[in-house]
C-alpha cells in the first residue's frame, strides 16, 4: 500500500512524497525524521491521529481512513496550538490525500496569521 506523506512548513506545502510500506510504520520512519528536525529547547513534539472523515466529513466513504500529523515546531497559545511546521502521513488516496493535506496547511496559515495579529496587538 502507498502511505503520503508531506511536509508543510509555515501554511506551505513544501514536500510531498509516497512511500511504500504500512501506514504504521511510515508514522514511525517519518517520526525519526521529525525527531531529528525537532528543537526541544523551543517546541514540544507532537503526534496526533485523527479520523479522516473528522477532518473533512463529506468524506464518509474513508470513514476508516486514518490521518497522523506529527508536529515539531508548534506554538501553545492557550488551550490551542499553532502548527508551525509539521508532517503529514495518510494512506494514498490520490487527489482525496492532497485535498486533506492542502486543507491542513490552509489551517496553520489561517492560525498563524491570527498569531501574528494577536503578538503585534500586544
């Protein structure tokens, strides 16, 4: 099975690549990436498995397809947290999987901007 996996730095898609191999263990290859791009000393890491149908419900035929985002460059602001840079890991599901990951990068340029707004009101 092909497992996508991307990564979007700052709202911005700048790598997408398919491996192969089960999902579970490209989370695992791609969380070894990750923990070597992850600066402790400025970021939690984070690993966070959603439901696909729980990102874009009109998606119902995927009901059983699973999305891990594994962050390692996020901001807390409160009860919320900011996706600076992160990746993305789903089955592939062609054109289904680039929606999803296109929708996740639009959500951190919409909250990083609203970050943005918020540290120059202060």
């Amino acid at each position: 099975m092909g497992v996508i996996v991307a990564r979007v730095e700052l709202g911005e898609l700048k790598e997408s690549r398919t491996l192969e191999g089960t999902l579970e263990e490209t989370v695992r290859k791609v969380l070894l990436e990750a923990l070597a791009l992850w600066d402790p000393r400025k970021s939690d890491l984070v690993v966070t498995r959603e439901n696909l149908v729980d990102i874009k419900p009109e998606l119902a035929e995927y009901r059983d397809a699973r999305v891990y985002v594994i962050s390692y460059d996020i901001e807390w602001r409160g009860e919320n947290v900011v996706d600076r840079k992160f990746f993305v890991v789903m089955e592939d599901l062609g054109e289904v999987s680039m929606e999803v990951i296109g929708e996740l990068a639009d959500l951190s340029r919409l909250a990083l901007t609203e970050l943005e707004k918020e540290l120059k009101s202060l």
